[in-house]
C-alpha cells in the first residue's frame, strides 16, 4: 500500500493537570483503554483514559493521544478491528486497524498501535460510506448509499465481491429519495449477515458463505407507528447476544426484537418516547443469573438500560405465544442538566478476570463532551420486573420523574450501579464513537501539526466483482437467483479468521 508516512513525533501532549508523578502512579494502578471518536469538523479524536481502581475515589484520567484532520469531510463512521484470538502478554491490540470514512466516498485506514496511516479504499461503487464492520480480523465489511456492501480482506485489502440491495419501489405520487443501506450486522459465526436500507420496511438476510442473498422479511404492519415512524425504515439492525435468541431491528422511536425464526418476540418503546440513536446488547450476570440486556441512547440524553426477559415454554392451553416484555432496570444520565443527545455510545468489559461483571460505559453528545461511567452490575437486584437497589434522584429531575413513574434514574456520582468517573469536552460537534484496549508499549502521544496534509499513498482496489439484482423478494427464505452475476456467487469461503 505505498509507503507509511513519516511524521513528526518530538510534540507530546499531556493533561495539565497530569504531573509524571501521577502518571508513574496511573499505570500501577489504574485501568486503561482508548477512545476513538470523528466529528463533523473532520477531526479524528483519539483519547487514553486512566481510571484509578482504587473503590473508594473513581476517577479517569484524559490524555489526548492524536488529534488530526482526517477526511475532507465529516467523518460519518469507524470500526476498529477485533484482537487476535493468540494474543498474548497484554499484546491484544498490536495488529489493531482503525477504519474512519466520511462522505467524500474514501475509506482511509489506520494502525492503532503503532498510530501510522496505511493507506485508502476507494470503493468500486463510489458512494458514500454508511457503516464499517469489521466480523473478523481478516475481514473488513462497507455499505454506501447506493446500496452496495463492499467486503475486503485485510491482508491485501483487496475487494472479495459486492452484494447490492435493490433499490425499493416508490408508492404512487412518491418520490424515492434513497435506497442506501443504513445499517448491517455479521452473525457470530461469521456465515449470515443482516442488512436495513433506506425507504424499505424491511430487514435482508444475506448468506456470507456464498456472496447471495438468502430472503427478506417485510416488517409486519402489527408494528406501531410509534415505533417505526413516519418512514418505518429500519435504522439500525443487530444480533441478540450471540445470535441465539435472534436479533433486534431500531427504528427510529423503538425496537422490535425477533426470534430466529423472524416472528416478533417483543417491542421496546421508551417513556416518555424520544428518538433512538444508538442500541446495543450485553449479556452479564445479575442476580447470580445471566440476563440479556439492551442499552438504548436517545434524543433527551438517556442511556436507557432493559433486561429482556427469558422466553417462558408455551404452554398447551395457550392458542398463541405471548411476546416477552423488556422492563427498565435503569436509566443513565449526568449528573449535570445536560440534556444533549448521546450521539454514540461504546461498552467495554472490564480487563480483569475476576471483574466479569463491570465494564465501562463511554458516550459522546451532540455538544462534544465524552463521558465515561463505570457500571457494576452487582449492584443491581432485579425482583418482579423492578430494580431493587434504589438512588438517590436530583431537583433539578423532578419533571423527567413525574412524566416517567416507571423509570428508576440512576444518577451519576451516587455510589452503586453506576458512576460517571470523568468528562472531556472536545469542543466540536461528534458524530461516531468507539473503543479499544490499550497497548502499554504503544508510541509516546502525538499531536499532528499537519492537520491540512492529504495522504499521497491511497490504495484503490482493482476488483470488479459488482453483483448486480433486480428481483425483489417477498417473505424471508427466498433463494435470491435474481442476481446476474451467478459466476461471481460461487462459494467464496465466507469470512473466517483464517488469513
């Protein structure tokens, strides 16, 4: 990919507040990962953060450890790549790669460890990029806006084939304005992938062992209106902790959750309703139980935490199984009366062996300022679909209480389940949030002078593996033989670990 770029490494950057005495001491005693966060100014953030393990003062450290303009637009999304499986002696992220896009249609990619560019992709289809997934460490998966799903292997970056969505069908008297895909999500196993695009009520299936599409669901009209909106496009599309109870679809004021069989199991609206940005899932122990969880971001500043409950056999007098009911167990918000909308949001587990259930929270608001809260799920009791473990709620929160008597508010800064250990204002505008493990061996911490500076070295694959459909499926299960390209679809080994 050309050769890597030389930069200057003689400025470092260090907290004010920071003295060497307290950083000698941080890194005997504290735990570390990395922020990652692009913004609407081009800048690419990277952040160390330091939290002190001691239980009775929790606090983080920020150290900024590059700063630099990375796209000639904003940066729209990023993905940074899973850690070897036979990894060793805290060396999990020595061949860590970052992926930012924007939409000046490029993929530019980055080595987290050694912090040094590698290079750009130019997708064949010259859209712009909607999401960056990275299923394995060999593998780098794109879509764009025009409905393309670009999958790379990271060893030579070169384009192993495209899958594209056809473009839905206006209504009558309507003007179709996209058909780009919003969203996509690569089961566990590495063998399917679900995929939600624009102005299309429904969730594709598309089998990675074969480069085809294996059906469509059209999302069934029982679904509310007040959930799915006035477009009723799915949003976003995730599996259910590993993909064995399903996955979930956000819509943009709720979720659907559906079983492996693509029947409804259970919807999640929040009170009062606000505009959903960010959903993922966590499966942890609770009350010596593992319980699956569902964390939702939203527009008034909430990060709302459900418990999904198990699903009960049905029983023979029952003429139809009953949809499971996802309860609130707690609602994350500062302390402060911010009440900007969490944009992103990242979960991270905690390193050690013997904390399995504590993990860190990390989220970013429209107003720039990135929060990290360390949860400890212990703390939480769950007794007849409500949290035990009471907190203490603020004034200045009277209204948000009185419009939602079923919400528990856990505050930041009361000891218990959750506690906000430091904020970072960035001071511009974030659009997407991630996170890592840090490397203890990693280059001292830059801060690029040559923010206008454009990579010269730019890797464009030469692949022209296109897949082009034009039949539009039903009901899910269809075999997807409208794709004209049936040499291209042949078995290409799908998307395992192996290089």
């Amino acid at each position: 990919m050309g050769q890597k770029r030389k930069r200057d490494v003689n400025v470092e950057v260090t907290s004010p507040s920071t003295t060497a005495t307290d950083l000698s001491k941080l890194s005997l005693t504290s735990t570390s990962f990395q922020i990652i966060a692009g913004s609407y100014d081009r800048v690419l953030h990277g952040l160390r953060v330091s939290i002190l393990s001691d239980n009775a003062t929790k606090s983080a450290t920020f150290t900024p450890l590059f700063l630099f303009t990375a796209h000639a637009s904003s940066i729209r999304c990023l993905a940074v790549s899973p850690p070897s499986d036979n990894s060793s002696n805290g060396s999990s992220s020595n061949k860590r790669i970052l992926a930012t896009s924007s939409p000046d249609t490029k993929i530019n990619l980055y080595h987290l460890h050694t912090r040094t560019n590698l290079g750009t992709l130019a997708p064949p289809s010259a859209s712009p990029t909607t999401s960056l997934v990275f299923p394995s460490k060999s593998t780098l998966i794109s879509t764009d806006e025009a409905g393309y799903i670009h999958i790379f292997r990271t060893r030579d970056w070169s384009l192993l084939t495209s899958l594209h969505c056809p473009t839905p069908k206006p209504k009558p008297s309507a003007i179709l304005q996209g058909g780009g895909v919003n969203s996509l999500a690569v089961h566990p196993s590495g063998k399917l992938a679900l995929s939600v695009s624009k102005d299309e009520r429904a969730v594709r299936m598309w089998n990675l062992m074969t480069g085809r599409k294996a059906g469509v669901l059209v999302f069934p009209k029982t679904i509310p209106r007040l959930i799915t909106g006035v477009n009723g496009e799915g949003v976003k599309v995730n599996w259910r902790p590993e993909g064995k109870e399903g996955y979930a679809v956000m819509f943009e004021r709720g979720v659907v959750l559906f079983g492996v069989d693509s029947t409804v199991k259970g919807k999640i609206s929040t009170t009062p309703v606000s505009k959903l940005h960010q959903i993922k899932f966590l499966e942890t122990e609770i009350d010596s139980e593992m319980q699956e969880l569902c964390l939702l971001a939203t527009e008034d500043g909430r990060v709302v935490v459900y418990l999904i409950p198990q699903e009960s056999e049905p029983s023979a007098e029952a003429e139809e199984e009953e949809e499971i009911k996802p309860f609130v167990i707690a609602t994350i918000v500062p302390s402060s009366s911010d009440k900007s909308r969490i944009k992103d949001f990242d979960i991270l587990a905690h390193p050690s062996s013997d904390q399995k259930s504590r993990y860190f929270l990390t989220t970013a608001n429209s107003e720039g300022i990135i929060r990290v809260y360390s949860l400890d799920f212990t703390k939480l009791h769950v007794k007849d679909g409500i949290s035990a473990k009471k907190q203490r709620i603020n004034k200045d929160d009277q209204p948000n209480r009185d419009s939602d008597k079923s919400t528990e508010k856990i505050q930041a800064g009361d000891d218990g389940f959750a506690h906000m250990t430091g904020e970072y204002d960035t001071n511009r505008r974030i659009t997407c949030l991630t996170t890592a493990e840090v490397e203890e061996s990693a280059p001292g911490i830059i801060k690029e002078r040559d923010e206008d500076e454009e990579n010269s070295d730019e890797r464009e694959s030469d692949s022209e593996g296109e897949d082009e459909e034009d039949g539009d499926d039903d009901e899910m299960g269809e075999d997807g033989d409208g794709n004209e390209n049936g040499d291209e679809e042949e078995e290409w080994g799908g998307i395992g670990d192996s290089e």
